[in-house]
C-alpha cells in the first residue's frame, strides 16, 4: 500500500481490519467471550485503490469504517462502510461519499462521542455524516496524534517540523460538535507516535530523532514562550 500498511481495531473489539495491499482489506474477527481472534480471517476486495487512512467510527450497532482516499485526479474524499461478518463483505454505511476535502488531507482520528476528524495541511475538518465544521491551521503536515481526555475533546497533534499542537473541541449536551480551537504549545523532535500518560505528562516517540519525555505546564516559559518541559531524553540509534 503506498500510505504504508494501516491496522485498527474496532471499538467494541469485534474484530481487527488490515489494509496491507492497495484494493484489498483483512478481517480478522474476535471472540467476544474471550477475546481472542477467531481462525477464519478474509479479505474483502475495495473499489479505493489509494487508502490515505482509515478508521472505525464509535456508536454504530455494526462495525464501520470511514476511509479516507485519493482518486486518480488526487482528490480526496471520504466514504464509510459497514462490515457484514456473516457475509464477509461490505455494505454502503450510514455517511454518503464527503468529497473534495482538503488537497492535503492525510489523516483521520474518530471520535469517542461520534463523527470524524479530518487533518489536513491547512484545515481541520469535522464530519459526522450530518454536520460538517473546519478551522483553518498554519501549514502542517501532521505526523502524529495522541488524545489526551477520555471523552475525546482534547487532543495532541505533532508535525512534520515538531511543533506540539493541543485541539481542543467543545462539544454540546447531545454530542453535537459547537467549537473547534488549535493552539500551539511548543517545538519538539518530529514524532511518529503521542501518547497521554498521566498527570500532564506525554511520551512522545520519533523514528527520526531523539523520543522524549515531556511534561505540559499552564504557563508559558518566560524565555521561550514554549508550554513543554523535557523530563527525558532516549537517543535516537
């Protein structure tokens, strides 16, 4: 696959989706009661050939992808589908085809609360198949995310220049999406991997520079302005 190879887990952890090769997706379905993968994995052939992303969206009865593609102009779109286990195929799912998204639109991260981020190099779009909000951003080719809170309305973005975003978005009584707002915290290594520890701690990963340890404060260094104190530091070898 040229996006490189993708793997997510469905929410209710009813099964594991692969996409290895362009055009085709691996099922590989769990056991509920025991949580372990049952033996019979297939492939369920895809009309997208150029898969940018992919991801299970929260609060559907039935397992549901949104994917995220480029057609043969380079656009880029994104359509959902449900998985039929029993049939071992896919079905049209609840979000009609979102096209022409964002010449730079690369990522996605799905919701806790329903809907879909969109990341792109310029634009930060929110979709849930009945509404649609975007913020613009400075150009950033993002490299990685992390969710900070539980409920999904605070996460951490990085880019390709290792500026540490935090997106937070305000959401209504009934999961309705009100507001989205990016501010920066500070420059890092360029990551490839965030994850929210605890107690405003992140560890942040890189495959292209040194993995840090960081601890996020309220207020600015006097100096730098920057939000990020480096706790740790692992050599990149």
């Amino acid at each position: 696959a040229d996006a490189g190879q993708i793997g997510i887990v469905d929410p209710e952890h009813r099964l594991i989706a692969l996409h290895l090769y362009d055009g085709l997706l691996k099922v590989l379905p769990a056991n509920l009661s025991t949580g372990q993968l049952k033996s019979e994995a297939f492939n369920i052939r895809l009309e997208e050939l150029s898969i940018l992303d992919m991801v299970f969206l929260h609060n559907h009865l039935k397992p549901t992808i949104a994917l995220l593609y480029k057609d043969d102009k380079d656009m880029r779109h994104l359509k959902t589908y449900e998985l039929l286990l029993r049939e071992k195929d896919l079905a049209e799912g609840p979000w009609g085809q979102q096209p022409n998204l964002e010449a730079g639109a690369s990522s996605l991260i799905a919701l806790p609360f329903g809907g879909v981020l969109v990341l792109g190099e310029q634009s930060i779009t929110y979709l849930s198949g009945t509404s649609f909000k975007t913020i613009s951003v400075d150009f950033s080719c993002f490299k990685a995310h992390g969710k900070v809170d539980d409920d999904g309305t605070r996460w951490l973005l990085g880019d390709h220049n290792g500026w540490l975003r935090v997106l937070v978005l305000t959401v209504g009584d009934r999961g309705e999406m009100l507001s989205m707002r990016v501010e920066k915290l500070g420059r890092t290594t360029l990551p490839s991997a965030i994850v929210y520890l605890d107690d405003a701690t992140i560890f942040l990963g890189s495959c292209f520079g040194d993995s840090l340890l960081l601890r996020l404060n309220t207020e600015p260094d006097e100096e730098t302005g920057s939000y990020i104190t480096e706790l740790e530091r692992r050599d990149n070898l």
